[in-house]
C-alpha cells in the first residue's frame, strides 16, 4: 500500500475492503445491460477507496452518471455498509447476521499484471498487520510472533512466504518483501499465489475477489458468516462477536485462543491438497 492509500484510508475512515465487498454486489450488471450505482437514490457516493477499487470495472457507475438510463441503485455506501449498524451507545458495532459477502472484482491493467509476472505465482501472501488506525485494530491483531512461527513452518515445508511491504508494516523475520506500489499492484500479486493468511480485512476481501484461497483469522469480533468466503478457512474462537470499536478483553482473550497449529495446519492442508 502506498503512503497516499494510507493517508486517504485514514481520511475516509473506512477501509479498502468495503469496497471490494461492494464490488461482489455490482458482480453480473453490465451481462445485464445494468451499471450499479452506489449512493442514496439521487447521487453516487464513493470515498476516498472507492476509485481505485471501482477502476476498470464496468459493473458500476461512477459519480456523474446519475441521470444515465442504464442505472441501477444500490444504497451500499459510506455511512450505510449494510453488514452492521453502528450502535452508538455501546460504541460497538451491531452485526447483520443475514448479510453474506459475494466475492468481488478487480480489473487489473496491463501495467499492474507485468508487474505481478515479474513476482511469480505459488507462494503464500502472509499478512500479520492490522491498520492501527482503526480503533478496533487491537480486537482483530493476532499476535505477530504466531505469524512469524507459522511462515517459518510453512518455509520448512518448503513453501515460498512472502509479504507485502508498506508504511507501518510489521515485517516478519526471514520472510520475502514484495515493494507494491499500491493496493491494486498487491491484490495484482495475490492473484498469482497459491494461499493467502492473515486478518479478515482488505487482503482477505481481495484474495477472495481473485479466487485464492485463505486462512483468515477472525477472532471473535466479527463473524466469519458475515464476511467470510467460504473458499476460505475462517478461524474464530467464539461465537459472541462484540464489534466493539476500544479495545477489548473479550476480544484479546478469543485471538489469544487461536493457535499457532490451528493456522498452520488448515495452511499446511490447502497446500497439500
């Protein structure tokens, strides 16, 4: 992810991965004949991810097309993300536990697949960085050094690990560094490999847009029926999925429980088979 990214992430505040979710949603409109438009009725509301995701994809309208007769509306949008509803008093969020994530999209351009070639393909994306500007992060972080033990059980295995490098990342020791100019750059490489781990978020959003399979780490602060794949393994510990938005020692207590052998074994056997 680039500095840029970074920044209008945190100006947004909302992550990259709602718009890969919004993606699946448009998944089907231009087959017919339809470009989904996302915002309230009346006008197209993207934030700050939205272009960058959106780019290529000829499923959804951009701000401007509003009037345009192959419109159709979705109310999937900054403010209204449909999975939760904010819970102002409890300063949590409240699960839609009858949502389900479709997987998405992403168009890539020529540049962005000469780029990820030039990586190779086969390898496992390993993720252990949840964004700290979120104030949930703490109840999504797995401990760094069970992701550093899984990688190097995996690179024992013979495997080839590799992370992408960015502002504020938590670089795993002996683990490859791939230098991605953007999001896209790095959801372009994950389309190459062979597994993806790591948190529910951005990455695992995107590995499921290019069908790579994952074991993602949910914890118990949100549930994995809401918006896990089930090209995935979702590993929670829990079923009382808190959305809470402080630091949470419910939540520390269910990623705690999530083993080194429970992440590496579900790696190993998607590996293996």
């Amino acid at each position: 992810m680039t500095p840029n990214a970074a920044r209008e992430g945190r100006e947004a505040k909302i992550g990259i991965g709602d718009n890969v979710i919004a993606t699946g949603l448009a998944r089907g409109a231009a087959a017919r004949g339809k470009r989904i438009a996302f915002g309230d009725g009346k006008r197209i509301i993207w934030d700050h991810n939205s272009e960058p995701i959106f780019r290529g994809n000829p499923n959804i309208a951009p701000p401007g097309s509003e009037r345009d007769s192959d419109i159709e509306w979705n109310p999937f949008r900054k403010g209204n993300r449909l999975y939760n509803e904010h819970d102002v008093p409890g300063n949590r969020w409240r699960w839609n536990m009858n949502w389900r994530c479709t997987p998405g999209e992403l168009f890539f351009s020529g540049e962005e697949l000469v780029f990820a070639r030039k990586v190779g393909a086969g390898f496992v994306v390993i993720e252990p960085h949840i964004e700290a500007w979120k104030s949930c992060a703490p109840n999504k972080q797995w401990p760094r050094d069970r992701f550093a033990e899984v990688a190097r059980r995996l690179k024992k295995d013979g495997a080839r690990v590799v992370q992408f490098s960015y502002p504020n990342a938590m670089p795993l020791p002996d683990v490859e560094s791939i230098a991605t100019p953007s999001f896209r750059h790095a959801a372009a490489v994950l389309a190459n490999a062979a597994l993806y781990v790591g948190p529910e978020g951005g990455l695992h959003h995107a590995a499921a847009a290019v069908g790579v399979k994952g074991v993602v780490i949910f914890g118990s602060w949100i549930p994995p029926e809401v918006t896990g794949y089930d090209m995935h393994v979702n590993i929670g510990s829990d079923t009382r999925y808190c959305g809470s938005l402080s630091a949470c020692p419910h939540c520390r207590r269910a990623l705690d429980a999530i083993t080194v052998e429970q992440v590496y074994e579900a790696a190993a056997s998607i590996l293996g088979g």
